[in-house]
C-alpha cells in the first residue's frame, strides 16, 4: 500500500488496529476500518481510520464507492479470515486492486470465475508472519512515536490471572484486543 491508495481493514483487532495505523502512516487515503463490533470501529476512528463502517450494513457497497470518489479499495486486508470477510473484500477491490488476507481459517473462500481475475487484474495475496527486519522498523516507529501500540494492549496480567485473562478475551468482556502475561 502507498501514498493515496484507499485502503480497507476487515477485522480490526489486534492486528487489524495495526494495519489501520500502518496504512495512515504511509499516507495511504482513505483508510477504512470494517468490523462488526461498534466500540472497536470507535477504537479505529480513535486510531486514525478516516471511516469505520459495519461490514453487516446492508449499504455497504455504496458508503465504499461514496468514501472512495467511486474507485472502491486499492487494497483490502482481510484480518479475520472468514469466507464471508474474503469475499466482500474481495468485491470491494477496483480493477487492479490486491486483497491480503492475513486472518486464517478453516473455511473456504469463492473467488468466482477466473476469466474476472485477468480482466480485472485484481490480486490475492496471503500473509503469515513477519521478518525479523520487520520487528527493527516497528521498534523504530514505536520509539520515534509513529507508531502507538499501547492501544493494542487491553491489559497486563500475571501468571496467576491468566485463566481469568482468557475467559475476558473469550467472552470479549471490555472489548479486549491483547491481554499480555507477565510472568
């Protein structure tokens, strides 16, 4: 993603919050935060999403063509990996348009015919992990205060709190992103 590129995030937790920021950083316009929790779209309206919208809205499609002049998303990051968040990112892209899907699951996306993809030049990318150089530039951007990732962490917990820890990520008590265990 660059300079003046629209952007979307599907999924705007942990990692999803990041990618916002990212995204922002790098001048990407307009980034476009998508979930279907109302205090985490808050959060990424907060974080510097330009627009935060439900991904169950049935308008959706309009509010991206409205955001974007038209051009729908240059690039969509899927950070849930559900067969439903894969497939609107992916009919939410313009021509030429990639699609990363860094969220996993089990289940099996339809990317329809493939004569679209050549006519489109749309793209689909998968991404796992990181480089170790990739840790170096994030540590830089959070020093140089680029890059905040305190938002990212709901909590700080011991060893002895961590059943409790989990059971609020479970049952999403406080809207938690990250619950970090110190030993």
């Amino acid at each position: 993603m660059g300079v003046g590129e629209s952007v979307g995030v599907w999924g705007v937790g942990g990692v999803g919050t990041h990618i916002v920021q990212l995204a922002r950083l790098v001048g990407a316009a307009p980034v476009i935060a998508l979930d279907i929790n109302p205090a985490v779209l808050e959060r990424a309206l907060e974080l510097g999403a330009d627009y935060a919208f439900d991904t169950r809205d049935d308008g959706l499609a309009d509010k991206l063509a409205e955001v974007t002049g038209g051009r729908l998303l240059d690039v969509a990051f899927d950070a849930v990996g559900l067969k439903v968040t894969f497939e609107q990112a992916l009919g939410s892209l313009t021509n030429g348009g990639r699609l990363v899907g860094v969220g996993m699951s089990a289940e099996s996306p339809t990317i329809g015919p493939t004569v679209l993809f050549g006519v489109t030049r749309k793209q689909v990318l998968g991404h796992l992990g990181y480089q170790n150089v990739d840790i170096e530039t994030l540590a830089r951007l959070v020093s140089l205060g680029r890059l905040d990732i305190s938002r990212s962490i709901s909590e700080v917990v011991g060893l002895e709190d961590l059943p409790a820890g989990i059971e609020k990520l479970e049952r999403q008590q406080g809207n938690p992103i990250r619950i970090l265990v110190k030993p």
